[in-house]
C-alpha cells in the first residue's frame, strides 16, 4: 500500500514539475521548430519548381519568421 502511494506522489510531482518548468520551453521550441520546418519546405519547393531565392526573399522570410512564432504560441496558449 505505501509503493501505491509513493507512486502516485511521484506521479503528481513529476506533472508539476512538467507543467511549471518545461511546458512552455517544450511549447516555443514546438513552435519554432514547426516554422523553421514551413521555411525549410518553402526553399525546398522554390529550387524544386528551378527558380533561385534572392536575399530579399530571405530577408522578408526572417521578417516574417518572429510572427509566425507569435501566432504559433498564441495559438498553443503560452504567450498571451
């Protein structure tokens, strides 16, 4: 009976320790991740279909990059 209820706080600590310390670095590195992917796929598919990226192209996407995290973590409920 005392494993049980060992078991069970640990259980309920390793949640919040979870919940308070890597929840929201688990999140933003979620969401970076996921843009970093989108850029990725959308250079990819630009030298796929032969035309060649211009360095504006690649400033207005680093531009657009901080946003698009914004949104993400907005939408996962982390950043308010």
């Amino acid at each position: 009976m005392r494993l049980i209820g060992v078991t069970l706080l640990e259980i309920i600590l390793g949640f919040i320790i979870f919940t308070v310390f890597l929840y929201n670095p688990s999140v933003r590195y979620f969401c970076r991740r996921q843009i970093e992917i989108k850029v990725y796929n959308y250079q990819q598919s630009v030298k796929k279909n032969g035309y060649f990226s211009i360095p504006q192209d690649e400033a207005y996407i680093q531009t657009l990059v901080p946003k698009m995290v914004r949104e993400c973590l907005q939408a996962e409920g982390v950043d308010k």
